[in-house]
C-alpha cells in the first residue's frame, strides 16, 4: 500500500501500483492519512470538506479500503462538469482510470523505485530501476537484486542494508550497479520502512537514483587534484635537484653570471658582488686554481670535468661536487652541490661496513665457541622430578639412541624406562641431591640393545622438587683408559718379573715375561756380533730356546738399523704382518720383536 500524502509516501504508493486493491492505504502512511470513501462520491459536500483537509490528492478507498484512485481538486471540479451533461455512472470506472495513471506515472518515473515485502524479498521494482541496474522484474526478485552489485561495493551495500532492515538504522548510501555488458552506474539510494497501523514491518521500500554524472565528476576532479598534487611533488623534486650554486664562467676566471636557488650560502659573497669578479678574488688560491683548471680543460676539449672538493664556511668544513661543462666559445657553467650529508651518509655507511665486517668475525668466532659449548654438551640432559618422573628430555646428538625415535619418558617413571639396577642408583642420587643441593657424578654402564655402554652421570638440583640429569657417553675414554691399564699392567708384569734377574738370566726371563704380558707366542731379544746378530734370549712355543747366530741382511732389523731408528714398528709391519712389536736399543745394539700368539687349528 503505497500514499501520496508526503513526498516520502509518495514513492511508496507508486511501487505499489500493481497490488493497490487489495491493501490498505493506512499501511502505507507515516503521517496522518486523509481518504474518501468509494460511496461518499455521490455527496459532494463530503468531497469538498475532504479536498479542503488535503494539500495532497485525495485518496479513494473501496469498501475494504482498498485503493482505487486519487482524487484533485481539478479532476473533482472536472467530475462535477462531465456530471452535469450525463448521469452518474459508478464510481469505480474513474476509479480504476485514476489507477491506471497512477502506474503510468510510477512507471515514468525519473528514479529507480523498489519494494521489499516484511521478510526482505524484493517483489517490486519499476522501469528506471532495471535501466539502472541492468536487472529485469523477474532478475530483480528475492535477493537477486544483489547480483548487479559491483564486486567492491557488494559487501558493503549488503552490510549497510542488513542494518537497515535488522536495527530500523536510515539507510542512505552511494554505490555501484555493474550491468552484464561492463557498464557501471553511480547511485544514490534511500530507503524506508513500511508499517501497519499496529506498528508491524509489512515491507521495505525505497529509491536509486542516477548519480553517475556527479560521481564522474568528483573522479574527475580527485584525478586532477591528484595529478597537481604530483605535479607539484615533481617540482619540488626538481627544485632540490637544482644544485647548490650555478656560475658562468669565462676562460679568463671572471664570473658572468650567478644563481643561488636553494638557499644562501658564505663561500660566495653575493650575486652583486661576484659578477665581474675573477675566480682568484673569491676563493682560496688552491680552490681557485683548481676550479679554473677545470674551466679552461671543459672549454677546450668540450668534456664534463667532475672533482670534489672541501670548503672550510664559518662554522663548519662542507663538502662539495664541482661540474663543469662547456657553455659557449668562451664560456663554462659551473654547478656546485653540497655533498656533506652524501659524504656523512657515506662515512656512516663505510663505518657500518668495518662494523659488519668486526661483527661478521665475531660470529665466527661466537659460532666456534657456541660449536665448543655444544660439542660439551652431554649427550642427553634429564629434567626429573621428586617423584622421579621425566618431565622434560634433551639431547643435542641424534645419532645417540638411548631411546627409540617414537618413545617419548616424559611423563614416566625412571623405573618404568631403565633397568632395575640403574633406575634404583638414579632415584638414590635424586633424592641425596634434593636434599643436599650439591653436585654429584658417578659413572655407570647401561645396555643399550647388544651393546654396552659406559656412561658418566652428573646430577644437579635445578629446582625445589627437580633435579637435572646430565649423561655423556664415555665409551671410548674408558676403552682407553682400561688399555691404558693394560699396557700399565704389561710393564709392571714385565718390570716385576725382571727386576730380580741378573747376569746371563736376564735376558731369558725379559722375553719369556715379554711373551706372557703381550700375550704372544714368539719373543726374541738380540745383539749385534760384527755382521751377524746373536740371540740373548728366544721365546718360542712356549719355552726358551737355544742361543744362535744369523745374518742381518734381509731382516727388519737391518733395515731399522740403516735408518737410524732407535725405535721402530712400521718396517716390521711391512715385512713381518703378524709382527706387533719391534724395539732397538742403543748404544748396545739391542733389538726385539714379538709376533702375537698363532692359535692352533
């Protein structure tokens, strides 16, 4: 239902005009309604009170309120005129002509004109709107409105609608149609909220209207503010890159001309003063000839001459680039600019470069020592609690395998994770650290799958309830250590065993000792006898044997011996393969070489 009361009302009639007669017209209406029964045209007095209430045309009701016309002043007068030349007919023919023009009207209408019923589907829309939009009635309907939207508005205009429709906010909004073939159309769009007379929301309508012109306008005038915006930045631009100080100079020195544009300089006096004036009456006499010497060389050769120089002002030094360049027959331009904040910027950067190249050093070297630290670090670092549960796990070594890569003890108990032995000693070295505060290290061995391990283990309390366990493998020192035992054990055997022997027995019981500490089957002991040696002492299947003489030649010792060796292992090696030890004594020309123990088949 759509009125004509005010202008507002108006646009809500006219989207209406399909469906006039079966709504009532005080849905349509926010301001006081004024309406004319379709049975009190016959009393013409009625009319006239009711015309006379009414600014606006009349609204002619059926009998259930239904709209069927409008009615003016000049239509009634006209009413009354036909009236008197023919009998009244009924009423309803004008009526329904009165309609008629009413959606001829709606139709014609310069704006675009749309209706939403009360759950926000579009059901109206009228010519100008699908002139605008590119939709047809049909496309328009439902949510369907929203497809012509262009894609940058979209969002927006169904966001500002929704709270339109939600909160009851005034919905007045400029966006964008896209038709199908690319056009886009600026509107501007208003809308309203249609009430009954208990106050329900019975439907939305509203109007676009075509701002493009306008729109287009504003671009354009935003495009050109922007481009004297950029104009104006170019300027300056070129402004700053004008130099400093601009001469003309003659090959003789003598200034002709003189521009300043930037700012007031003091190695200059000013312009007044310099014209006419010879290079050498203004500047020092180094600058001077120097400045000249370019002049004349640009004149001659016609080639842009470049130097820097360093002028001292009253308050500071200031550096400087010189350009000269060939400006007539006679005549040079000179184009001076002040580099100092250049030639700063430029001492900055070169510092920086030495303080990288410092800093680049120490990351070196901090990566050395942080490789150091890491290499110190042990193999796996425990985090346990009171309650000698893991609660945190760390190794810096993957290849160690202490636990399988998809095992995680966080959360377990030592006893649930080690052996029984090794879980009892750990939780013991817990509980003493927890409550002594001080370091404890001890070592252990633990099997890992078929191998055993020797491990060194130092508990620390890092917390009131914690302690950290630190483990570093020690395999290999303690493979060490124990040959190192070994071998202190074999010259112990060897010195204890010889220490009471004396005389031509010595040296028979130091191969025997020798055979049983290095655990081989062959020892021999010898002296050099002119060409030949002499055994002092033969171990050999597990017994001494006699004493005898054989040549040199051939012999590792022999080789030993024309080196110059006092000791030696790698000759035997290579002859003798089996050979694990080979000794020489001087000055008594002693030699003794030992073949491991060859066990029977």
């Amino acid at each position: 239902m759509v009125g004509l009361l005010t202008e507002r009302d108006m646009v809500r009639l006219m989207a209406q005009s399909s469906s006039l007669a079966t709504l009532s017209v005080e849905t349509g209406m926010h301001s006081p309604v004024v309406t004319l029964r379709v049975s009190e045209l016959i009393d013409s007095a009625v009319v006239q009170s009711r015309l006379q209430q009414c600014r606006y045309p009349l609204l002619v009701l059926d009998a259930d309120g239904g709209l069927v016309g409008l009615l003016t002043g000049e239509s009634w007068d006209a009413a009354l005129a036909r009236r008197q030349n023919k009998p009244w007919q009924d009423p309803s023919i004008d009526s329904r002509q009165v309609v008629q023009s009413c959606t001829r009207l709606v139709m014609a209408a310069p704006v675009g004109i749309f209706r939403h019923d009360a759950n926000d589907n579009c059901i109206y829309v009228n010519d100008c709107y699908c002139q605008l939009t590119g939709l047809t009635p049909e496309t328009a309907r439902g949510d369907q409105w929203q497809t012509h939207l262009h894609p940058e508005d979209r969002d927006r205009v169904v966001a500002a609608w929704g709270q339109f429709v939600q909160a009851q906010v005034p919905f007045n909004l400029e966006y964008r149609y896209q038709q199908t073939d690319g056009t886009i159309k600026w509107v501007y769009s208003q809308a309203l909220i249609e009430q009954d007379n208990q106050g329900q929301v019975v439907g939305y309508i509203g109007t676009i209207t075509d701002i493009s012109d306008r729109k287009q306008a504003e671009i354009k005038r935003q495009q050109a503010e922007q481009a004297l915006a950029q104009s104006e930045a170019q300027s300056r631009a070129m402004l700053a890159a004008i130099p400093d100080l601009l001469f003309r100079v003659g090959f003789d020195g003598v200034y002709r001309g003189y521009v300043s544009p930037n700012r007031e300089l003091e190695i200059v006096p000013n312009e007044a003063d310099l014209v006419g004036r010879s290079i050498h009456d203004v500047l020092l006499p180094e600058l001077a000839d120097q400045q000249l010497n370019a002049v004349r060389v640009a004149i001659q050769t016609g080639e842009l001459q470049v130097y820097e120089q360093q002028v001292q002002l009253a308050c500071c030094l200031q550096d400087e680039e010189v350009r000269v360049i060939k400006n007539g027959d006679d005549e040079a331009l000179l184009i001076i600019r002040d580099i100092t904040e250049r030639a700063r910027l430029e001492a900055e950067r070169k510092r920086a470069e030495d303080q990288r190249t410092l800093a680049q050093a120490a990351l070196v070297q901090s990566e050395a020592r942080n490789q150091a630290i890491i290499a110190a670090l042990p193999d796996y670092l425990f985090c346990v609690g009171a309650d000698g549960l893991y609660r945190d796990v760390v190794t810096y070594k993957p290849e160690i395998t202490l636990f399988p890569a998809e095992f995680d003890p966080v959360g377990l108990s030592m006893t649930d994770v080690l052996p029984a032995d090794v879980a009892r000693k750990q939780l013991n070295y817990l509980a003493e650290t927890l409550q002594t505060g001080t370091l404890h290290t001890y070592e252990q061995q633990i099997q890992i799958g078929d191998q055993v391990r020797d491990e060194e283990v130092r508990v620390v309390k890092s917390g009131p309830d914690e302690a950290l366990f630190m483990v570093r493998d020690i395999s290999e020192r303690a493979r060490l250590e124990a040959e190192r035992q070994q071998a202190e054990q074999q010259l112990q055997t060897l010195i204890e065993g010889t220490a009471a022997t004396t005389g031509q027995d010595f040296f028979p019981a130091l191969v025997s000792h020798i055979a049983q500490a290095l655990q081989v089957s062959y020892a021999l002991v010898t002296e050099q006898v002119g060409s030949e040696l002499r055994t002092l002492g033969f171990w050999a299947n597990g017994a001494l044997q006699p004493t005898y003489l054989y040549g040199i030649a051939h012999t590792p010792v022999n080789r030993s011996w024309h080196r110059g060796n006092s000791t030696t292992q790698t000759p035997c090696k290579a002859v003798f393969r089996k050979t694990l030890t080979w000794l020489t004594y001087r000055p008594r020309v002693i030699w003794a070489w030992c073949s491991p123990v060859v066990t029977a088949r």
